[in-house]
C-alpha cells in the first residue's frame, strides 16, 4: 500500500505588503522572498514530514529543477516528476501585515500533464494504493477515471475549485479534505450542518473533512460525526495551511490512527504552518507536532 500524489509544483514568489492591493492600485512591497509551493507539492512535504512516505507526480519546466531536487532531499520519490519545454508553475503571493494573503497562479508545466503521461504513471500502482489529488494539473478527470477503473483509492482536496472541476466524476471520491468556500461551491449551502448532509447526497460514498478555519474542522462519514477545534496561534501567513492539514490528515489516517487523532495531527500542523512565512518551508515535522501538542 503506496501513496501518490499527482499534483501542482510552483515557485512561489512571496511579496509582504501592508495591505494587499486594491483594483487600480500601485503598491510597494515590504520585503520580498523565492519560496517553493504548488498545493500538491506542498501536501506531498506534509506527507513526508508526517511519516508516510510518497511518490509526487507532476511536470516542471527547467527553470523549476530545483523544486524536484527539493522534493528528493526530504525523501519524497520523484521518479515521476517528467520535464517539459514549458516554464513551471509559478505563483504570485500577497502577504499582508494583519497574515492574511492574495493569490495568483500560473500552471505553467503543470498544466501540461497529458493522458498519455497519466498512463504511464498509473502503470507502477494498482488497487490497496491511494491517489491524492488537487485541482492544480491538467487532465484531472481523465486521472480519476483512470485510478478508479484500476481500484486506488482517490482522496481529494478540491482546490482551486473551478467550473471544469464541478464537472469532473467525484462520484469516484473516496474522501474529500475541502474548506467552507469549496463545501458552498459544491452545494450551493452556506450551513455547516447542510453542506455535509448535502455532500452525503451527492456523493454516497465518500467522507468528507470540511475545514473551517479558525472554528476548527468537522469529519463526516454519514454515520459519524467529529468536531475538532482549532489551535491558537499568532498568524504569520495562511499560505500552504490547508495543504498542511490535507497532507497530515491522510498520512494519520495511512499511518492506522483514528479519525480523532488524526483531526488532532492535521489541526496542530496546520495550526504551526501558519506562524512561519511560505508554503513549503512552514510545514512542521511529526516530532515538533508532537512536541506541541504535548
Ligand atoms: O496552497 C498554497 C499554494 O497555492 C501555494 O504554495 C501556491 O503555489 C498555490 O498553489
């Protein structure tokens, strides 16, 4: 039973600003920083840094060589990380003084993933492995179908949500790690409670871990219900939290913990991700976790 994550890599470019900028506005940055990103990145470190090892799938152009080596250094496999001709995924990130952020994504590489690339990647899992995805690559539906005939089991954390994603088959979905803004955009509900009941209905057979920023995040089977309340922490920058908690999430629950412990993991993580500026580089390891939470 293996893990793969076939997702976004960026460069994330990282510009501190008192505030962030209005429509018809020229402002000056504070300070500025190269930091490396991508959700899917991102998650695979969380991963890693949790316990579990992965294997990142994904396309880079040469100017984002380093993100691969990045990746290899914390012990992430990279054999299916394949080059392209294209620039990288990139973002531009506003990062206020109150820690709040404004994003900005080109997909680059990673919007070149072709059906043929999916294919060869699937070729080396089989069922008893697990998929996780997000929103950042090309051909995602096409991948899911793909996993799914062959039997992983595909966890998905729906961001950026887009129109293309609604239509994808997350009839497939195994598990869902989404925040408040993506429940609404998948229901139409505003309500706690109605988004999951709605999200039951429409897909039967997945769970479903519903963030809520700093009002905890809620687990939802169908049959079981959990809360979790959320750690206090002074905000540095949000960028990477909830691929901080998607990524200790799953390791917890690949690791054999419970649903409880594994809230429990993914809150205090993503909770410590949030004091340190960047994407990446935030992510705690198991033992600081640990550490914390005493
Ligand atoms: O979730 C945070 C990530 O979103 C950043 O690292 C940026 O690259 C964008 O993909």
């Amino acid at each position: 039973m293996r893990i793969l994550n076939y997702g976004s890599m960026n460069i994330d470019r990282v510009y501190r600003v008192t505030e962030i900028v209005s429509r018809k506005e020229t402002i000056s940055t504070t300070d500025y920083v190269e930091l490396i990103g991508g959700k899917g990145l991102n998650q695979s470190i969380a991963l890693t840094l949790a316990g579990v090892p992965v294997y990142h799938a994904g396309k880079l152009g040469e100017d984002g060589r380093f993100l691969k080596e990045y990746l290899a250094e914390k012990g992430v496999n990279t054999d299916f990380v394949l080059s392209s001709s294209n620039v990288s995924g990139h973002a531009v990130i506003q990062v206020d003084q109150n820690g709040e952020n404004a994003i900005i994504v080109h997909g680059g590489s990673n919007h070149e993933i072709t059906e043929k690339d999916i294919d060869l990647v699937l070729e080396n899992f089989d069922k008893d492995d697990w998929l996780l995805i997000q929103n950042e690559i090309s051909n995602l539906d096409y991948l899911i179908n793909r996993a799914y005939a062959k039997g992983l089991k595909i966890h998905l954390n729906p961001s950026p949500i887009t129109d293309t994603l609604l239509k994808s088959s997350l009839n497939k979905i195994s598990t869902f790690i989404l925040n408040e803004v993506e429940g609404f955009r998948l229901t139409g509900k505003t309500e706690i409670e109605n988004i999951l009941s709605d999200l039951k209905l429409r897909y039967p057979i997945a769970e479903f871990v519903l963030t809520l920023g700093e009002n905890g995040s809620v687990y939802y089977s169908g049959t079981k219900k959990y809360f979790q309340k959320s750690f206090k922490v002074e905000a540095l920058d949000p960028t990477g939290a909830g691929d901080t908690f998607t990524g200790y999430f799953l390791a917890c629950r690949f690791r054999g913990m419970s649903v409880e412990e594994s809230m429990n993991y993914a809150s205090a993580a993503s909770a410590l991700s949030v004091t340190k500026l960047g994407a990446s580089n935030s992510i705690p390891t198991f033992s600081e976790v640990q550490h914390w939470i005493g």
